[in-house]
C-alpha cells in the first residue's frame, strides 16, 4: 500500500539516555529494552486529536498543544498541510520523570507514524524538528539529544539548535549499556532549574577535554581513553542530590568493572557503560546500592546500537 493510501500506522519509539555524562544536550543513545507506541489515524477535520493516552504515565494532558506528542503533529501539520486531521493513541511504555526520554519518545512515535500517511514523506531531519516542537513542552527548552537518539537510534551527536546536524557515533563492540531506574518522579524542568547559568573556566576546559577524549576513544576503540574522559564534571555535581544513593550507585558499579557511571538525562534513572564481561556485575551493584537506599528499581543491559524509531503496523 503507498504511504498516499495509508489511513492509519502504528510506530514504536525507543527510549534514550541523554546527556552520556560529558555531553550536555548534544549526546544522546537509545534503549530499545522499553518505548513509546503511538497510533495515529487520518480524520477528515482538520487539526489533531488526542483519543487516547495508555500505559506506565498515568495522567497526561489530552489537549494536543499541552501533549508532547500531539504538539510535534501540530508542527508537522503547519509546515506541511496535507489536507487532513492526525487522530491520534498513545501507549507510554517509558515511565514519566524517569530520565529515560519519554516525552521525546511519543514526539518521534508521533511523527514517524504520521510520515507513514503524508502523501510525500518528510525526510528525517524534518521530522527531527517537529518533534523538538513537541519536545519543549516537557521541558520547557527546544534540545535535541533523547528526539535524535529515539529517531536515529545508536549513540548520536546532534550540533546545533535552528539547523540542527546529527551524526552517529561509533561504538567499539562489546560495550554494553546498563540501565537502572529507580522507581522515583524527577521532572526535568525541576532538574534544570537548579543549573547555574555560567560555568568555572577550568571545569568548561575539563569538560570540553573530556567530551573529545569520549568522542575520540568511540572512534578509535580505545576503552582506556573513553574510562579516563566518561566523567561529567558540571552537571552531574549540581544534579546528584536530587537522586538518593547516587553517590554510592556510582561507586559500586565503578568498582564492578564499569567504564563510566552518571546520571540518564535528567535523572532520577542512571546509566553505566561497561564491557560485556562486566555488565552484569555492574548492573547488580547498581541495583543493590539503590535498594540500601530503600529504591527499588527496574534495569536492563542493552547494546548502544540499535535501529531507531520505526513503523510496527
């Protein structure tokens, strides 16, 4: 069937971790363990409808221009009028305020499901900018990091706000991605809010260093490089009270064999790089120093790459 005749498509969106550390608002990678599916049908009025919101979120807003998802198809609509309405279901499978990239999530789903009922397809990038659209909703700030991850999938680097530039990252193979979200609500307008507006020389030069060597080591395959320079020294200092155990969660999966341990996104959900020998060992100190802390938690170990946001039906 062309995409001109489709009246309604399903996409599965992936969750993401955005940040990696060393790279505030520009990288990102995604986690197909857990994801958004939304549906979405063509109507004859014109406008987007929200007709239904299920899954792990609980409340969210029915109004499409309070609605991540119903926000990013508002903007798709405008720049391309196609003549019709999107009706749209969404079925959260990425707790809300976990740091796991659920409000990018259901902006892709959204518009990579409605892609499918254009007569002409958007090209990526197009769809990259609607869902930041829907993206500043949550966050109350147009970032790019969970949309390019959940779109492209992998670990990605996106430069730029207006005209954004998205590029993949490579990832030496067998590194694994541990993930462990502690069963808490951290919005991430709160944990923005608490960043300072300006930051030390010598911590910009710090972080900058170690943003290269990150970068460098994933091209090169060189673990000690990426072990040496997977350190945040700006955000994660200001953002680690809001998340109990943190300061322990980190330490035991460091000892456990782990490359690199911080914060997913906003949080209260961390990650942890490791090689494959190791992943599970980390993901058990993990999980065991959140428990001391009185946190249960689920996890999952992924592999970095991964395909993306796509059609399920």
């Amino acid at each position: 069937m062309s995409a001109a005749a489709l009246a309604r498509a399903t996409a599965f969106a992936p969750a993401s971790v955005g940040n990696v550390a060393i790279g505030f608002d520009i990288l990102g990678f995604a986690v197909d363990a857990l994801g958004d599916r939304v549906t979405v049908r063509r109507r004859a009025a014109p406008g987007v409808a929200i007709d239904a919101v299920r899954g792990v979120a609980g409340e969210l807003p029915r109004e499409p221009r309070d609605n991540t998802a119903g926000r990013a198809l508002l903007a798709m609509q405008e720049a391309r009028r196609p003549g019709f309405g999107f009706a749209l279901e969404i079925d959260k499978g990425i707790p809300l305020g976990s740091g796991l990239g659920g409000s990018a999530a259901s902006a892709v789903g959204a518009v990579v499901a409605a892609n499918a009922l254009l007569p002409q397809a958007c090209s990526p990038l197009e769809l990259l900018e609607f869902a930041m659209a829907g993206e500043a909703v949550a966050s109350g700030a147009r970032h790019v990091d969970n949309i390019a991850a959940s779109l492209y999938g992998g670990l990605v680097l996106t430069v730029g706000i207006d005209h954004p530039r998205v590029k993949h990252i490579p990832v030496p193979a067998g590194i694994r991605a541990v993930i462990v979200h502690p069963h808490m609500f951290l919005s991430t307008s709160q944990a923005r809010a608490i960043l300072r507006a300006s930051v030390q020389m010598s911590d910009f030069v710090w972080q900058t260093a170690n943003l290269a060597g990150f970068i460098s080591g994933c091209y090169t395959d060189d673990l000690d490089m990426i072990r040496a320079s997977l350190e945040d020294v700006v955000i994660e200092p200001q953002r680690q009270a809001l998340i109990p155990g943190f300061a322990d969660v980190r330490r035991g999966a460091m000892e456990a064999g782990a490359l690199g341990c911080s914060i997913s996104g906003a949080g209260p959900s961390m990650f942890a790089w490791a090689p494959e020998a190791s992943a599970a060992a980390v993901l058990a100190a993990m999980q065991s120093a959140f428990g001391r802390h009185a946190l249960a938690t689920d996890a999952w170990v992924v592999a970095v790459q991964s395909s993306g946001a796509r059609l399920i039906g």
